[in-house]
C-alpha cells in the first residue's frame, strides 16, 4: 500500500484557490481511505484498478493546481 507523498510547503504543489485545495485532499482522502480499506490493496503489493483510478485523479489535480511556466 502506498501513500501519497505531499510536499511540506512546496510552492510548486499550491493551490490557487480554495476549491483546488478542497478536490485535491478529497482526492488524497479517498485514495488513502480506499487503500486501507481494499482487500486487494492490503494482500498484494501492487495497487488494485480503482486504486491506480484514485491516484491518477489525485495526480491530474496536482498538476492542474501547479502554476504553468511563462504565467499562462
């Protein structure tokens, strides 16, 4: 079972605004909720569908939260 690796205070990963940050732990929430609750999850190392699901949801909504280069 992995966990999501949440930087500190990294400027990077910031929100910018209220309702990112909201999608983004909600996001984080189901996923760790569901890994520990998953049968699958627990027995076996690799992360099962909807697990892999959760974290590319979780993943697109950091990136979308990140600041682009050149202020676009």
């Amino acid at each position: 079972m992995q966990s999501l690796n949440r930087p500190q205070s990294s400027l990077a990963t910031r929100p910018h605004s209220l309702e990112q940050a909201q999608s983004l732990e909600q996001a984080r929430a189901e996923y760790e909720a569901h890994t520990r609750g998953c049968r699958q999850c627990l027995a076996d190392t690799v992360p099962c569908a909807a697990a892999k699901h959760l974290r590319r949801v979780y993943n697109n909504l950091t990136r979308a939260a990140r600041p682009r280069p050149g202020g676009r």
